[in-house]
C-alpha cells in the first residue's frame, strides 16, 4: 500500500507531503523557517514549548506544527505579526521563569534560546522575572545539570528514556514548579541508571546540561545524528 | 555639630557621598566617605560551579574586568591543586600589565588631568576631558592612545577588550599566536618614548602642585603591596610586605593564602565599604594604604631600566622615606605604566610565551582557594570554599580601594580642615576634596562589589546636627 499524497499550501506556495507528516517536517522540506525548542529530529514530539504555533486557515486557535499532521487543501501561514508576538512573548516567558544569564554562561554565543531571541529581535524581557532559587547539581563526575537555565523541553528526559534506553531523566511536580530529577529525584551522581553517555548534555538546548570543567562559552552541543541512531536500534542492529 | 555632604562624587567609578562635621568653632572636625550601594556579589555567586568564577567576578567592573578574572583564576588553580603551564602563567601576566596601562591611563589622562593640567578653579562645564583636548590637543590624543594600546593588549591576547571570557581555572583558553605577539611588540616603542615624555613634562610640574601634595592625603600610614622573591615591583606572583611610614619593613614574606591572620575588616554603620585594616596594630590604628603610590614604596626596585631611573627620581621627594603623600600616586601610576610596558617587552621576548600548551586540566583537589594579585588601584585578593563537588560555598573579596577605605577618609579629613573654614561650600573648594579621592583612584562599584555610575554628594553639618549647605552633582 502505498502512502497517499496530501497536497497544502504553506505561505501561499504550494507544496505535497506523505499522509502522517507533520506540518513542521513538510515545512523544513520546502525550506520554511519554523522556531523550535522542544522538537528534535530523531525524538518523539512533545508540542510543549509552543514555539512551532502556525495558524491554519479556517481555525482560530492556533497549532503546533511539530505534532499537527498534514491535511488534504491546508492553507498554513508560518509568520505573521500574531504568530511572532505569541513566539517573543513566549521566549520571553522562558527568560524571566529561571535564571539565564547569557553572559557568564558555559554556552553563551551558541546557545538555542539565546539564538531565537536574536532571531525574533528580543532585546529586552517585559515580564518581571521570578528569580527562582534553583540548585545546581555537580554530583555527577563528568557532567552538571543548572536547573536555573532549564526551559524544561524534556529533550534530555526523550533521548535518555527513547534513544539511550537509561530514562535516567524525568520530571517532578507541575506547572511553573516543574524539574528535571535523574531517577526518583537522587543526585545525579548516585543515579544507578545513567550510563554516563552524555546524550542528554548534547540535546539540551541551553547551558542547563554541560560538560564540567568548562568555562564561559566553551560548551559546544555536538549533533548527535539522533535519527540514524533510531533507526539502527528499531532495525535491531 | 556641623556637617557638610558632597554628593555625588564625579570622576570616580561608582557612587559617593561625602559628609563633613563642623564643631562648636567652625572647623571640620569629622569626615566621613561614603559608599552608598551594595551589589552583593559574594551572597550571590555561592551555589555556582567555581569554573565560572573568573568571568561572574570579571562583571564586578568594567574597568578592571581583568584583574578580577585573574585574581579568580588564582584561586580557581588552587582548587584545581594543579601548577599551571609557564606559557599561561607568562600570557596572564601579560594581560594584567595590559590591563594597568589601560586603567592607568584612564585615571591619569582622562579623570585626574582636568584638575592637574587645567586647575581645580577651571570652569567646572569645561573641567573635563573635552576642556583638556581643547586646551592641549597633543596631551589628549597620547593618553587615548595609551588606553588604546593597554585595551588593545587585552584585546589581542584575550579576544576582546571588555569582560573577555581567556583566563579559565587552570590557565588561560587559548595560546597566544605570533601575529597578536608581533603587533603588541611593533606598537611597543613608540608607547615607552611616549610614556617617558609625559613623565618628564609631569615631573617638571610637580613645582606647581606642591599645594596639592602636601595637603592630598598626606599623612603617615603603612603601605601593602606584594613583591617578588628579590623584593622587586610584582603585580601577579610574590608575597605580601607591609611597610611604615619611615619605611621600616614591619612584616616581610607574607602568603597571601593567610591574609586572615594580619588582614581584619571592620565594618561601620553609616557605610557599605568594609575597613580593612592590619591586625597586629588594630583597627583604625591599622590603617594602611595599596596602589601604585604603596606599591613604589614597598618594593626595593623596579627591575627594569627606565622604571627604575625614575623611581629613583620619584624617591627623592622623600630622602629615605616612603613617599606619604597620595597625590604622588598619579606620578607613581606614570612610572608603573612605564614598568609595564618594559616588562610586556620582555616577556614577549621570550619565545616560550607562544607555547601552545596554556591549560592544565583537573577537577576540585582541594576546597579552598585564595588568589591575589595587584589590580592597578591595589592589592586583590579573591577567597573561595567549595563543596566537594566544586560548587561555591563561600565568599570573601577584598579590592583595592577597601584597603584604601580608612585611608581615604583620613585623607578627605586632612583635606576638608585645609580647604574649609566656613559653613559654605565653594566650588574650588568641592573640587579640591573630589580631586583627593581621586588620587586613590577608587572604584566604588568594585570595592563595595555595588553598582553605578558617578553621583557625589556634600553635606556640610553644624554642631547642631543641622545640614548648612549640600551640594549635589
């Protein structure tokens, strides 16, 4: 049986994709920009970071495009004024939940969120910060998880639990009070599921998970080919 | 009781606020300096990973960004237990000398030289930098381009000029390569005839301020700096030696690690700024002074060439003496520019400052850490206690311009008694009490680790507890 092929327009351009894409995926083939946190190719989608929002014709809400399949005659708009104020205010949200302080941070310069709030032209943060008192957890001998630069997109928690197979990685409590915990909330040093592969340090998108040792700057997130590496394991090689 | 307060002290880096008390027949019989904003850096900071020490204290200042990284960092190898490559250690020494050429030419040329060169009655609208560049072009240009040079320095080795992210726990990130070493090498000459003309033209004018000197912060004290292990002019390695006021060697070969033992800091109500003072003679009889002025004091000589024939002019303002005065500190701050720059000559001579090896690598060996080094206003000292998984437990930093606290307000006393005799405050006479803390050069955003610009304040207070007159800029 043959996949069927859906034909939409995106920006006013018409393009096709498989049944059972999503808008994101057939956006990025044609070479439209979507913002993403959350989302990482080779992970299954959260949709919570909300920065993917397009608007589809005949709808008033707004949908995720990392988790929204194409249909049949969508009519998708990527940008436009209301989408890019729903994108800054909700960057702008991240930055005053913890504390990010680019300037002294191990991934200052090449950091996700930092490079969307240039992107979408944010140079001030409207909302009064909270100024959490959050720990850092250095237990572990390689790694340190800063829970003040933590935008909980969960790609740690994903890549542990679908890609390592350790799910070392989880969340406690709700809402703003949400945290990442390694096993039933243990340092993660006294983690007896982590392997110590480091998956997690590389997916995140901020300076939240690095390398010890580094300084300002001097952690650079390696890709990690997540894709490749899922399909080898469902293939069972 | 009378009180005077001037506020805010223009000219410094940070803010300020100055009240001066009148007795029963007119004469100021208190001074008080003082520091009005707190940042809390120490508090804040604990909790982190210390590898990020250098470049959160580097944000205490923007003027000296460096010198707080390397005092870090000293304290960060020392959690590290680890000796650091000689390459590195050479590189940083490098970019404080860089880092004193730039801050001191900032604090000569630009702040102190509108009182030196055009008087403290000048119009106050044009007694600034512009009211120098207009009255002598040459003069202006040659200390922008001193500071140039100094921040270029740091830019060359470091990447950038302000708040660089080089010098990490363990040495510095990246080796020096032989384009940046050749371009700070070529500039070099023409810095030191440049340097050793304004010296000059400023010691033959030193006739025109003997009012100054012996009537801005002229007083005996003791002085703190460190010197090598021949007692020479060090502004990174050595041990701390404290002199008196005749110039006797009172404490000799002292580990900046114990700085407990003979450095206390009292704390007063009415200020932000600690005092720190000598503990065997107590406080406040354990005033001391640091900086260029104590520096040029406490050590047996420069070790280089130029530097050390004109500190042997510089001495003789006081045969056999430490030289007491702080006005000498904008002559003492001219002869460390030159000192720096002969000795960036020869450490980018030696052909092992290019080694690429520059950082050692290790985890937390030990759990505290205290670094100092001489920041162009003074002694640093960076002080830290980790957990076992390296995060800061405790913090303790003490800058220049806190050593210099009891200091400077002695010295605004000595002033305010010379300058007022009435319950008005005159502009000339403001100005003369501001040009006194700026001998000391302080920085107040450091010191108290507080933030802001530059507000100054006066009050001038009766015996009776009423404000008679306040100036404020």
């Amino acid at each position: 049986m043959t996949t069927p092929i859906l034909t939409l327009t995106i920006d006013g351009k018409e393009v096709s994709g498989l049944a059972g894409e999503t808008i994101l995926q057939v956006a990025r083939e044609n070479g439209f920009f979507i913002p993403t946190l959350c989302w990482l190719d080779g992970l299954t989608s959260a949709g919570s970071c909300r920065l993917c929002m397009v608007e589809i014709k005949g709808s008033a809400a707004l949908h995720p495009a990392c988790i929204t399949l194409i249909q049949e005659g969508m009519a998708v708009t990527t940008s436009s004024e209301r989408l890019l104020r729903y994108r800054r205010a909700i960057i702008e949200l991240l930055f005053s939940e913890r504390n990010h302080v680019c300037a002294v941070c191990v991934v200052n310069g090449h950091c996700e969120l930092q490079t969307l709030a240039q992107q979408l032209g944010i140079d001030h943060i409207s909302f009064p910060g909270l100024y959490p008192d959050l720990p850092v957890d250095a237990s572990h001998p390689r790694f340190v998880i800063d829970h003040n630069r933590c935008i909980l997109c969960t790609r740690c928690v994903r890549v542990c639990g679908e890609i390592e197979g350790a799910h070392t990685w989880d969340v406690k409590n709700r809402g703003v009070r949400s945290q990442i915990v390694a096993d039933f909330d243990t340092p993660w040093g006294d983690s007896t599921t982590c392997t110590g592969c480091g998956k997690c340090v590389h997916v995140c998108p901020t300076g939240a998970l690095f390398e010890k040792g580094k300084s300002v700057a001097e952690m650079f997130k390696k890709p990690l080919g997540l894709p490749y590496l899922k399909a080898i394991r469902d293939l069972g090689v | 009781m009378q009180k005077i307060t001037i506020a805010p002290v223009t000219r410094i880096e940070g803010h300020a606020r100055i009240s001066l008390f009148l007795d029963d027949n007119g004469t100021v019989s208190d001074a008080r300096f003082q520091v009005t904003q707190i940042r809390g850096f120490e508090r804040f900071v604990t909790g982190r990973p210390f590898f990020e020490m250098p470049a959160l204290t580097a944000r205490i200042c923007g003027i000296c960004p460096v010198s707080h990284q390397l005092a870090s960092a000293k304290a960060c190898d020392q959690l590290l237990a680890v000796t650091i490559p000689a390459a590195a250690v050479r590189l940083r020494s490098l970019l404080n000398f860089g880092q004193l050429v730039q801050s001191h030419a900032l604090s000569f040329f630009y702040l102190s030289a509108p009182d030196l060169l055009l008087g403290m009655d000048h119009p106050v609208a044009t007694r600034n930098f512009f009211g120098v560049a207009e009255n002598d072009p040459q003069f202006a240009r040659d200390g922008i381009e001193l500071r140039r040079f100094g921040q270029q320095v740091i830019e060359r080795l470091a990447g950038r000029r302000i708040h660089p992210a080089w010098v990490v726990p363990g040495g510095v990130s990246a080796p020096l390569k032989s384009a940046a070493r050749d371009e700070i090498l070529n500039e070099l000459p023409a810095m030191q005839t440049l340097m050793r003309n304004h010296l000059k033209r400023f010691r033959e004018s030193l006739g025109r301020h003997q009012e100054y000197a012996d009537n801005f912060g002229c007083f005996p004290s003791l002085f703190l700096s460190l010197v090598d292990n021949l007692g020479r002019l060090e502004h990174y390695h050595g041990t701390i030696r404290i002199i008196d006021a005749h110039g006797s060697t009172i404490a000799d070969n002292l580990a900046p690690a114990s700085y407990e033992e003979y450095i206390g800091e009292a704390i007063e109500p009415w200020t932000y700024l600690k005092f720190p003072y000598y503990r065997p003679q107590g406080y406040p009889e354990g005033m001391y002074r640091v900086g260029p002025l104590a520096r040029l004091n406490v050590c047996g000589c420069c070790g280089t060439r130029y530097a050390d024939l004109e500190l042997n002019r510089f001495r003789q303002l006081a045969t056999g003496r430490p030289v007491l005065s702080s006005f000498h500190a904008h002559y003492a701050r001219l002869i460390e520019i030159l000192y720096a720059l002969e000795m960036m000559e020869q450490l980018l001579a030696d052909p092992s400052v290019l080694d690429p090896h520059v950082r050692a690598v290790a985890g937390v060996n030990a759990f505290e850490g205290i670094g100092a080094i001489e920041a162009p206003r003074g002694t640093l000292i960076h002080h830290y206690r980790v957990d076992a998984d390296g995060l800061i437990e405790q913090v303790n930093l003490i800058i220049a311009t806190g050593h210099n606290n009891l200091a400077m307000n002695r010295a605004i006393l000595q002033a305010a008694r010379r300058y007022i005799s009435q319950d008005r405050l005159e502009e000339g006479i403001l100005n003369r009490i501001e040009a006194v803390i700026r001998t000391f050069d302080p920085c107040l955003s450091c010191s108290t680790h507080a933030v802001g610009s530059m507000p100054f304040v006066i009050e001038l207070m009766g015996p009776d507890g009423r404000c008679l007159d306040r100036v404020r800029r």
